[in-house]
C-alpha cells in the first residue's frame, strides 16, 4: 500500500472478503473502503504504526455490496535509505465471526442482565467454595443488609443457620436445595421470613462449579408458592400473589405461561388462557401491530400501553414490559414480560388533564376579558362622540326633515351598539348578571354574522327567523347556547360541506302537546332550531352527549363541557334541548324557551323635560370630544361649565380656586392620574365636593369601592345626556342633603 494510501499490490484472499476484483481494489484508497466512523482510530493507529509502537488494529471496511466487514489490520512500514517511508504492508485477517459471536455474546448477557435485576425475587450467585459473587437489589432488600456486607461472603464458614447452610451445602453437591424459615441478616439487625431454593451450575465436565439462589420474601404472607426446576436447565416460579402478571409467549402470541395474579386484571382463570393468543384480549389490532414491531425491532419493549378487553367485556388499561428471547442462530423464539394494571393512574391523570383544561380556559377567558376591556374603554369613548352629538344636533335640527330621519338612525344605532359592549364585556368577564327580557333574534342574527366569517365557504347557512319574542335570561348565556349549536353543526360538515339552517319561531305548548314535548310546561314558547347536513351522531353515544366531559372531537379539539353547560343554562330558563340525528345525514338540536314578552325596540330619540341648575362644574376627560359633549349638555341645562382634558391640570385649576365648583365630573382612565386618584386629591383640598366618576370599563373599579372614597355616582360610558342631566341633579340635591348615596347611570 502506498504512503498516500492506494493499493499497490492485494492478493486474491483479500479480494474475495471484500468482493472485488484486484483491478478494482487497485485503484481504491483504504479510506475509500473504511467505514467512516473506524477513520479516527485507523488514523490514531496509523501514526502508532510509523512510529513502530502498534501493529495490530480492528476496524471494519465496507463490502463492494455495502455491509460492513470485520478484520483485523496488522502493517510494518518500509522505509528507504534516508529512513523515509516509501510503503506499508499490510496483512488482513476475517474477524466477522468473531466480531458476529462477540455481539450474540453481549445480547445474551444483556438478555441475562435485564432478567436478573428486573425479576421480582432476589437472586444471587456462589461459586464453588460458597462465596457469594452477583445478587440483584430484591436480595439485599429481602437480606436487609448493605451490599457491601454481601459481596464476597463466604456462607461455608460464616453462615449460622444450619437449615440455609444445608441447602447452600447440597446444591455444591449437585442436588437442589430448598430452605424456609426465618433468617437473621448478616448485619444481625433483622429477621426475615424467607423461602429460598439453590440450583447447582453444572460444567460440560460435569462438575458443579457454583449454583444459583432465588429468594422470596413471605414475612407479610405464609402462602405456599410452587418452585419449579427443570430437568432441561430451565427454571421458574409460578407467583399466584403478585400484583403484575407474569407471562411467557410465542411470537404469534399462544400463552405458553401465565401468572395466576392474571385473573385480578382480566377475569380469565390461568387454564382458560394457556394455550390461547394473548392477542385475542387486545382491544385494538393496532396496539397488538405496534408492539410487535416494537419489540422485533428493539429487542425489548418498556411500559408500553394498551387496552385489554377482559372476560365480562371490559376495557381496561394496562402497561407491558417485554424481553424477546433469540435462538442460538439469532431467531426470535419466545416473549417473556410483565403486564401491569394501570386503570388507577390513568383515572389520575385524566383527571389531572381536566383540572389543567378548566385553568387553561379560565386563564383564556382571564385573558379575553382585558382585551375585552381595552376595546370597551376606547369602543364607548368613541360611542360617546356619537351618541352625545347626535343628541345635540336632534335638539337643533328642523324637526320632520330627512336630516332627522338620518340622525334618528345614527341614535338608533348608537344604542344597539351601547348595549352590544355591554353584552361582550358580560361576556368577557364572566358575569353572574340577573336574568331580565332579552332578544333572542338580536343576539342570534349577531352570532351568526360572526360564525360566518370563522367557518369554511362550503358550509352554506340558511336562516328562517319569525319571532320577536323575549325570553329570561342572560344575553352572554344565549349567546354561549347558540355560539355552541352553531360551531358543532359547522364542525360536523368542515371537511365535505353542507347547509347549516337555524329558525326561530313561536309555538304555544297546551297539556295535549306537552307530552310529546320534553314535559314541558302548558304556555307560550321559542322554538330553536339548528340543523346540519354532516356526519350525524352515532346510535350508541347520543344518550351520552349532554354528559360532562363527552366528546367526540380529536385531542385538543374539545374539552366536552359545551352541550353539557348549555343544558344546565336551558333547564335552568325553563326550557329544554331535544337532539334528533342519524349517522350520515345529519343532526337536529331544538331548543324550548319559555317567552316573557315582546320585543321591546329602541325609542327614537326624543327631548325630554329634563331637571335644570344653574351650578357651576367642572368636566374632566382627556378625550377632548368627550369633554365638549358634556360641556355642551350641561349648559344648555343652565350649569356653568368648566372643561379640562388633563386631570394634573384640573387639580391645578381646583387647587387654585377650590370654592368656584359646586361639582366634579371626571373620567376614570386618564393618563398620569385616574379619575378616583383625582378625586381623592380634590376632596384632600375640599373634603365637602362632590365627584361622579364616569367609566366604559374597569376591572379595578367598583360601585362600593368609590362609595369608600367618597364619590357620589356612578355614569357609564357611553354618555347619554337624559342619563348625564338626571344624575347631576340627584347628586346635587343629595350632597345638600349629605345623604352619602351613590347614584349609578
């Protein structure tokens, strides 16, 4: 081989192992041929070789079929006359039976090792003179000694009791040994009820050069336990009191062995299953199609999971802990494991998920509230500006004109839009809001405008609403109830499409009616509709889905609580939900809910007589068309009026002249200082003025916690100004009276 590493000269024997030709090896390099992760050790040796400290080197070049072949490289350099390297030589030998024995070795040892310190006995290993050479952890835990103390005892010469040391004795003379009885520890510090069985270890000579011990623990329990022996060299124990089920297998799956513990997790007695395929109490294929790849491919298989399905149909969860076995020639033979139940921590952690789920929405709907927030504040200032001066300008416009009309549904809608924030932030924040008359078309023609914006344009919607009716209830509950029929129709279709109906109608429930009506009580009703054309709902799992936490939806999908909460919400009216539904062709949910009345819509917007004063005020808001409005208002009330966008500068302007207002009108969120700091500060200066704080929204504010500082009212945003009028009115008459009442518009 050359000094830059392409053969030179190769002989026949070396072209055979390698599968090429001598003309193809001959324009290779050895590094060509190396397998790429041996080419730092053959470097490291390579430098040994010139140095003359190293012959000899392992690696594995590749095959002209690609597999990789074991040999064992020895080379000496050839050095010309100025002791400069002109060529090695190189003799390879086939080590790949070796290198294929060394491997088979290492699993088998691996195979020992997993079974030893897995197996639930201890188990320990003497040799011939009766020193103790290997145990697992359950025997020190059974001998209840360190394992310091173990290692290298010599139960010949210092073993006491003479029962042990008879078995110990006879198993040295070929013979098995059995003891039970109660054992002192080497340490001398605890007595342990032991059963014990020594199996000598026999050479090909014939001589017995040690012999193996396997110990049981029957301190809490005295219940005989068989000990088997076989004559072919195999031993093992039947544990009929065992939590986990022990058991052997062929690779197709016939039970060859089986613990009776087996009967706790299947109902099955040990006989019913010998001879049978463990498979056949798998409840799906697919478990029983990934396990054996695994342990195939792995050789072993750790709590892995799966479904049993038991004698009286039961499912149960259970974990399976497997070793393959291999022949002499590396062919898997048999399985050998533990099989667990595991029904109990599933329960667990399912309901741990739960618990995750509910503090995952909570913190959903935590952070949906402060957006929520955000936008009202800024919603109900900007709903101010509209509100307030359109009221102004209907109070000067020429009355019967088409401007008025205009302005009359620029009000209007204003106000439907007042009352939609409101319903977002109960929404939002979860409210335990009174039941009072609320729209069901309105919230309905809302909801359904949103879902047809969030679902695929294959899902056509169709709508058919004739009533006007109210019903008791909560508007953010309505909205849950109808937002959650609407999304599961949707869901039902998303992949193929289809026509989402929703009708609203009036139906009048008499005694006859009733009985086919969910036992309903006799007297006027909505009736709700929504239908879908999806994939409907399954015979065996309708009865199940107002039921908490049943769902169908994939992992992440659903939490299961939908149809169960708007069932509660429904009874809770008065009302009920009915489901109709067949596989393949869709689903029906009707809904009864008990009418208050009619609808009641919003006034057009007309002057009233409203209460007048001639004190004076000082108006604080930084939104300055907020500022105007109010200014506005309440002159032409007959108060004299003071406006400042910058609470810093109205408590300048009140600290310099304290006596000229009679009251302060203030926004709640302003920057630098809040409306309730300003107030505070005001009545430092002047403990008699009286404050109304005017808010669209705060989370960190509340009716009784000004009352505490000492503001007299409450105004919510957006400013109506027969609201603003009346409140101003009452406040001022009340702090002549000092009653202390806290007003709220």
């Amino acid at each position: 081989m050359a000094n830059d590493g392409y053969f030179l000269k190769v002989n026949q024997t070396l072209c055979r192992f390698l599968g090429y030709s001598e003309e193809e090896l001959m324009g290779k390099t050895w590094v060509e041929i190396t397998e790429p992760d041996d080419l730092d050790g053959c470097f490291d040796w390579l430098n040994r070789v010139r140095a003359g400290e190293q012959s000899s080197h392992e690696k594995r070049f590749i095959h002209k079929l690609g597999h990789p072949v074991w040999v064992m490289v020895s080379s000496s350099v050839i050095r010309d006359s100025q002791d400069q390297i002109r060529y090695y030589i190189s003799l390879f030998h086939d080590i790949s039976k070796r290198k294929q024995a060394e491997k088979k070795l290492r699993e088998s040892e691996e195979r020992y090792r997993m079974i030893f310190n897995n197996a639930p006995l201890g188990i320990m290993h003497f040799d011939a003179n009766g020193i103790i050479r290997d145990f697992n952890d359950n025997f020190t835990q059974i001998m209840a000694a360190p394992r310091g103390n173990i290692l290298g005892f010599n139960m010949l010469e210092r073993l006491h009791d003479k029962e042990m040391l008879k078995a110990v004795k006879d198993s040295l003379n070929g013979q098995l040994g059995y003891y039970e009885g109660d054992y002192l520890s080497v340490t001398g510090a605890n007595t342990t009820s032991m059963r014990a069985i020594y199996q000598s270890i026999i050479g090909e000579d014939g001589k017995v050069f040690g012999a193996v011990g396997l110990f049981e623990d029957i301190t809490e329990r005295k219940q005989a336990e068989e000990a088997l022996w076989e004559s072919e060299g195999k031993y093992h124990t039947l544990f009929e009191n065992l939590q986990d089920v022990y058991y052997e297998s062929s690779i197709d799956g016939t039970i060859l062995e089986i613990s009776p513990s087996v009967k706790n997790i299947s109902q099955y007695n040990r006989n019913e299953l010998l001879g049978k395929s463990s498979y056949d109490i798998y409840t799906n294929p697919k478990d029983r199609d990934e396990f054996l790849k695994l342990i195939l491919d792995k050789g072993k298989v750790s709590n892995f999971e799966i479904t049993l399905t038991d004698k009286d149909g039961t499912q149960r969860p259970c974990s399976i802990s497997t070793l393959l076995i291999r022949d002499e020639q590396d062919n898997p033979i048999k399985l050998v494991g533990t099989m667990r139940d595991i029904s109990e921590r599933k329960r667990a952690e399912s309901k741990r998920k739960r618990l995750e789920a509910q503090l995952l929405q909570a913190q959903k709907m935590e952070s949906i509230g402060n957006l929520a927030g955000g936008i009202a504040h800024d919603f109900n200032n900007i709903l101010s500006s509209v509100i307030g001066f359109t009221e102004l300008s209907l109070d000067e416009v020429e009355k019967g004109t088409h401007i008025e009309d205009n302005l009359q549904e620029v009000y209007t809608a204003g106000k439907r839009a007042k009352d939609l924030v409101r319903q977002i932030l109960a929404f939002a924040r979860q409210s335990e809001e009174e039941l009072k008359p609320i729209q069901v078309d309105t919230i309905a023609t809302e909801v359904l405008k949103f879902i047809r914006s969030s679902i695929p344009t294959t899902i056509e919607i169709k709508q058919n609403i004739e009533s006007d009716s109210l019903i008791m209830g909560n508007a953010t509950q309505v909205h849950q109830i109808l937002m959650n029929l609407f999304t599961n129709a949707a869901h039902a279709m998303e992949d193929t499409g289809g026509i989402l109906e929703f009708s609203l109608k009036d139906i009048v429930m008499d005694r006859s009616v009733t009985r086919e009506r969910l036992d309903l009580k006799p007297g006027n009703y909505i009736e709700v509709k929504v239908s879908d054309t999806g994939t409907g709902i399954a015979p065996e799992i309708i009865g199940s889905i107002f039921d908490p936490y049943f769902t169908t939806k994939g992992p992440g999908e659903g939490t299961g609580m939908g149809l169960a909460m708007i069932h509660g919400i429904i009874e809770n009216y008065g009302g009920k939900i009915s489901v109709d539904s067949k596989p393949e062709q869709g689903t029906v949910f009707t809904v009864y809910l008990p009418v208050t009345g009619k609808r009641q819509e919003h006034r057009p917007y007309q002057p009233d007589t409203l209460p007048t004063g001639k004190e004076r005020v000082l108006f604080v808001d930084d939104e300055a068309p907020i500022a105007k409005i109010g200014s506005q208002a309440l002159e032409r009330l007959g108060y004299t009026v003071s406006i400042r966008t910058s609470s810093r500068e109205a408590l300048a302007l009140f600290r310099t002249k304290p006596n000229d207002f009679d009251l302060v009108i203030t926004d709640m969120t302003m920057p630098n200082m809040t409306g309730d700091s300003l107030a505070i500060e005001l009545m430092k200066i002047r403990p008699d003025i009286p404050v109304i704080l005017c808010t669209g929204y705060s989370k960190n504010i509340s009716e009784e916690s000004v009352s505490e500082i000492g503001i007299k009212a409450f105004i919510y945003k957006p400013i109506v100004k027969a609201d603003l009028a009346k409140t101003v009115r009452k406040v001022l008459d009340e702090t002549k009276d000092s009653t202390g009442a806290l007003p709220v518009c």
